[in-house]
C-alpha cells in the first residue's frame, strides 16, 4: 500500500496546500466536491498540482511536516520540477499514478 504527500493549488501561483492521505483519488475528490471543509473550501483550492508516493503513513507524514515549514518559492519549484504547466493531475489521475509508482522503483526512464 502507498501513503501520497500532495500539493493542491487554486490557480497557477495561487493559493496551495500540502496535505497526505492513503488514498489520493479519494481525497482529492473530496477536497474538489468542497466536502472537507476549512482551508482548501474556503479558498477554492482543489487542483492537484504535485504528489509523491512514500512506503508508510509515517514517512509520507513526515514529508508533508517538511514541505509545510518551507518557504513559499521552494513549494513552487518543488511543483514546477515535474509540472511545470501546473496541470491538474486528477485529470488524469491513474496515468500520473503509474508514472510516481516507475519513478519511485528507480526506473531510469522516469527519473528514478
């Protein structure tokens, strides 16, 4: 089982948020539907711009901790190293889902 550290955006340069979950398609759609409340429903922010997989809850908590305590700018290249466009990810979802799952095993064709 995958653990995911996500980064949502309200727009390119917008508003973001660093959150984890087991399942990121599950979580993303309802930070989308608005269902969750607080922060990302107050703000509109439900585009999924950036995530990474880690092999336990605890490491994938870990890496939210760390990227909520960075500056600003360093969240934005952290998104722009992959997703430049700021395309929203849940488009398509399982595509970018066996992209993280190649480069996480070291695949050399996926920058692992």
């Amino acid at each position: 089982m995958a653990f995911f550290v996500y980064i949502l955006a309200s727009t390119k340069n917008g508003t973001i948020y660093t959150g984890s979950t087991e399942d990121l398609g599950v979580r993303v759609a309802a930070h989308r539907e608005q269902t969750l409340g607080g922060f990302t429903a107050k703000y509109g922010v439900a585009r999924l711009v950036w995530f990474e997989s880690h092999p336990s809850r605890e490491a994938a908590f870990r890496r939210e901790r760390q990227i909520k305590e960075w500056r600003r700018a360093w969240k934005l290249r952290l998104i722009e190293t992959r997703n430049s466009q700021w395309e929203d990810l849940f488009d398509d979802l399982e595509r970018h889902l066996l992209d993280e799952e190649r480069r996480s095993e070291g695949d050399p064709r996926w920058g692992g």
